[in-house]
C-alpha cells in the first residue's frame, strides 16, 4: 500500500548562517494525487522539489512517509560515462530492477519517447533534447510512487511532452503521486488535483480559478455491465462522472488523460464498451 508523504513545518537553508529558502512548510502528498507548483525565479520552486524527492534534507521540520521516490532534475548532466541505455540499466537496477527486467524498461521507455535510436550513444554526445529524454526515462523506470518534475517537458520535442503527459496520468492513475513545475500555465491545465504557489519561501494553496488557463477536455459515453461500478482506476483519472442511465456512463477527462482513461476501460475485467469521444460541449 502506497504510502501519504507529509511535510511538516518544514524548513531549508543552505549553510548554518544563509538565508532561509523555505520556512514553514506543510503539505500532505495523498497516493494518486496530481500537484502542480508555481512560483517566480527564485521563491523556492526547486528547493521544494528537491526536499519532496529526498535529494535535499530540511533544515527544520520533518518528512515522514516517503514513497519510492523518482526525479527529474532542471538540469540534467550528461556528461557521464555511459551510453544512454547502460546509463538507464544501471539506474532500473539501483532501483531494485532485475539487470533483464531495467534493460526491457530503458528500451520500452526510450522507444515511448522517441529515443530508441540514441540507445547505444554516450551521454555526453546526446543533444540537449535527447539528454533530457534520458532523464525522463531513468524517472520512469520503475513505477515510482511519487514522481516528482523540475521542468521536465523543457528541451522536449511536441512527441516526447505529449508522452510524458500520458506517462503523468498512468502514474496517477495507478495510484502514484506526481509533483510538477512547468513554466507553461497550460501544461496539464484541467488535471492537478492542487496547486500551490511559492511566494518568499512560504507555501500557499490556490484556491481561487484564476491563474492557469484550463486545458481541453473530452467527453467519454462508455456502457458496462448493469448494476457494476466503473473501475476505481477511472476515478483517479476522471475529473467527474455522471451515470445517464443503468450501466451507462458520461465521463469528463483532461484530453492529456484520455488515452491512459480508454486503456483503462477497455483492458477493464469484463472491458467496458467506448460509445463515444468528444469535446464536452458537443454531446448537449
């Protein structure tokens, strides 16, 4: 069972006399929760991120129920010496993958993002693009229970940040915690279950609608069987669901989700029927 990640009262520095980057820090990270953070240059943005991945430790406060925790960094460093799949093999096996089982998951991973033919080049030589493909995939490896992005779509090709959203919603759809800062407002605009703004270190919920622009949404009419409920991953997937009629269902669902939501119903014990997909407004 995946486990709650509480931050409380939490604090960072950097030194016993610097200036505090983060102060009094609360936040409660549930399992299947999609969290965007924002923030100008300089608030603390990175810093957070960094203490929710476990790569910095608080200078105050306390951190329990860490989940198996995977992170993309703002910056990558490439120049290591390895190729990009030994370099992600190396990284599945650290994360406790069979040495088989994290070379299938590099290949599957750089074939998903459009990496496969860079597999045997060294990282030092990748382009940027490629090497923040690199990171990705070394996040991805293992099913991560908290998946936390520094500006991971950033150097990205259209392909590879639509991919990465779809990754995005399988994690959360299977029960994963995703934590992200993207500098586009749009990025999985209709999908974060929270979003918080880092203002002079301190942490705040946003809980007006203003801020980012919703992103598009899909209207899915799916039928299963009478007197049976949708699957439970749908509703960590779903932003509503409307049952017209018995065995009958309308779903709404960011348009950055409806690729993983259809895999879901139709790979479904028995598989539910897809009547329909289309933009909210047309099936009034």
């Amino acid at each position: 069972m995946q486990r709650e990640l509480r931050l409380d009262h939490v604090g960072r520095r950097y030194g016993p006399r610097g200036p505090w980057v983060l102060r009094g820090v609360d936040l409660s990270l549930a399992p299947g929760t999609l969290v965007r953070v924002e923030g100008a240059n300089g608030t603390g943005k990175s810093t957070l991120l960094r203490v929710l991945a476990g790569i910095d430790a608080p200078t105050e406060g306390r951190v329990t129920g860490r989940p198996r925790t995977a992170y993309v960094p703002e910056r990558f460093p490439p120049a290591l010496p390895f190729t990009a799949v030994r370099y992600l093999t190396h990284l599945g096996t650290v994360h406790g993958l069979s040495r088989r089982a994290a070379a299938h998951a590099a290949g599957q991973w750089l074939e998903r993002l459009g990496a496969a033919a860079y597999a045997g080049t060294p990282l030092a030589r990748l382009s940027k693009g490629s090497s923040q493909k690199v990171a990705v995939a070394q996040a991805l490896l293992a099913e991560p229970e908290l998946l936390v992005l520094d500006e991971a779509w950033t150097g990205l090709d259209a392909d590879a940040r639509a991919e990465l959203e779809r990754a995005v919603a399988e994690r959360t759809a299977s029960g994963g915690a995703v934590v992200f800062v993207d500098h586009d407002p749009r990025r999985l605009g209709d999908a974060p279950d929270a979003t918080y703004t880092v203002r002079e270190g301190t942490l705040h919920r946003r809980t007006d609608h203003t801020g980012a622009p919703a992103g598009p949404r899909v209207a899915v009419r799916v039928r299963g069987p009478v007197g049976g409920g949708l699957p439970a991953d749908v509703h960590r997937i779903v932003a509503s669901a409307e049952e017209t009629a018995p065995g009958a269902h309308l779903l709404t669902v960011p348009a950055s989700h409806s690729d993983v939501l259809l895999r879901t119903l139709l790979t479904a014990r028995p598989p539910w029927h897809v009547v329909s997909v289309h933009a909210p407004e047309e099936h009034r």
